[in-house]
C-alpha cells in the first residue's frame, strides 16, 4: 500500500508542477502580446465546448491564441491537432457571439511558443477556421 500511496503523491506533485508551468507560460505569451501592443481581454476563457488561452484585441483583429509551451518550435506547432483546432474554433464562436461589435470583428487563430530561455515565437494564422 505504500507503494501506491507515493505514485499517487507523485503524480500529484507531476500535475500541479505541469499546472503551474501552463499559468507561467500563458503569463509570459500575454506579456509577449502586450508589448508588441496587444490587449489581453480574457484568459483561459472557458466554455462547454473547450478553452481558450488567450484572447487578445488590436483594434478590430482579435487573437484566439493557444499557448504551447515546448522544447522546440516544431514540437508547438505539432501540438495543435485537428481536434484541438476544433475545440478552439467552437468556443471562438461562443465568444464571438456574445460580443455586441462581432460584424466588424476579424478573427485570427495565432500559437504563441513558449520555448526554454527565449522569448516567446508569435506564430499567426496557425490554422484556419473550417466555416
């Protein structure tokens, strides 16, 4: 019994260490995305549908940016599949719909790459919305 007591402790520790690397890395990419003159209007914006890391607003082009953080900027980009481009896609419209200026709204799906010792890499247009 002991045995399965410290893997659970473990694995417990594993997911909260993972839990707060995600909150670091999304913090650094809105700070990326503020400096190149962005506005942060949500973070982890959650709906039925799925989640959003961040949406970020320049005037009227709006980011749906989905955070990676990865050794490498292939591995980021590799990471975002088809079901996960899915889910961002359905609660960007959830989003979208309740935003009283959405006829004047250009949407964008953007990556921002969090990578070990460097800046985060702004990746735009890293799929497109299947409309």
């Amino acid at each position: 019994m002991e045995t399965k007591s410290t893997d659970s402790e473990a694995h417990r520790r594993k997911r909260l260490s993972a839990y707060r690397h995600g909150h670091r890395s999304e913090w650094f990419a809105a700070l990326a995305l503020l400096v190149k003159g962005y506005r942060i209007v949500a973070r982890r914006y959650r709906t039925r549908l799925g989640e959003i890391d961040l949406i970020a607003r320049r005037g009227n082009l709006v980011l749906i940016v989905e955070v990676k953080a990865r050794p490498t900027l292939a591995e980021a980009m590799d990471a975002i599949g088809g079901m996960s481009a899915h889910r961002i896609e359905g609660a960007a419209d959830l989003w979208l719909a309740r935003q009283s200026d959405r006829a004047n709204l250009s949407l964008r799906f953007d990556l921002m790459a969090v990578l070990p010792r460097r800046w985060p890499v702004h990746v735009a247009n890293v799929f497109s919305a299947q409309r």
